[in-house]
C-alpha cells in the first residue's frame, strides 16, 4: 500500500519538475531572442560605423604610401647633399613637396677638424661624464 501512495505522488512530484523545466526552458528562449534581436540592431547601427572605418582606413593606407614616397625621396636628397650633389636628380623631384622650396645649403669645404675625438680627447671627456654621474649618484 505504501508503493501505491507514493506512486502518484512520485508521478506528480515529477510532473512538477517538468512544468518548471520547461518554464525555464521557454524563458531562456524568450532572453535568447530578444539577445538576438538586440544584436541585429546593434549590428546595423555598427554598418554606417564600419563603412566608414574602411573608407579611412583606405584613406590612410593612401596617405601613409605618399608620406613613405616622400620620406624615401627626401632620404635620397639628403644622401646626394652628403655625397657632394648640389640638387636631387630629376626623377626625385617632387611637385607637391615642400623641401624643395627651402634655400640650398653652399656646400661645406674640408674641414680641417678632425670629425672623430683622439683617443686622449675622448678619454677625457668620457672621465667628464663619469665624474658627472660619481656627483649625481652620491
């Protein structure tokens, strides 16, 4: 007698269980739509955003090509201006660059000082510095 009475209670207990489970089954597919639906509109609100974004970023790709060329063919100049060439070769000439407006160094004659420190000279100024940095420290 006693398996007959918990029988039904044991099917109505689980009865209960499954109403609420697909309770919670229904409303996580409710959050799960709305969450769905929130991202579909967020994601058209971000079309306009990425659009642009490529539209600068191709801009940008397009202004950093001509700073590079322009940087290359300042490089080029400097080089010639070192190695003795008073102008740049035509074919780096730029139409909408500035360097070429600034005024044109004379060229430097031999300098009779020597470019590099002897070895006293640069012990002596290093024994300079490291006296600085003993004051420093202490």
């Amino acid at each position: 007698m006693a398996d007959s009475v918990s029988a039904p209670a044991g099917i109505g207990r689980l009865a209960h269980q499954l109403q609420l489970l697909s309770e919670l089954c229904e409303s996580l597919t409710v959050r799960l739509l709305e969450l769905e639906e929130r991202v579909v509109t967020l994601d058209q609100q971000l079309q306009p955003l990425r659009a642009a974004r490529s539209a600068d970023t191709a801009q940008s790709a397009e202004e950093a090509a001509l700073r590079l060329d322009d940087t290359e063919h300042r490089l080029n100049r400097l080089e010639g201006l070192l190695a003795g060439i008073q102008s740049p070769p035509a074919s780096l000439e730029l139409a909408d660059s500035s360097w070429h407006d600034l005024p044109q160094e004379e060229p430097i004659d031999e300098v009779e000082t020597p470019l590099f420190l002897d070895e006293q000279q640069g012990e002596a100024f290093l024994d300079e510095d490291f006296e600085d940095d003993q004051r420093l420290i202490a």
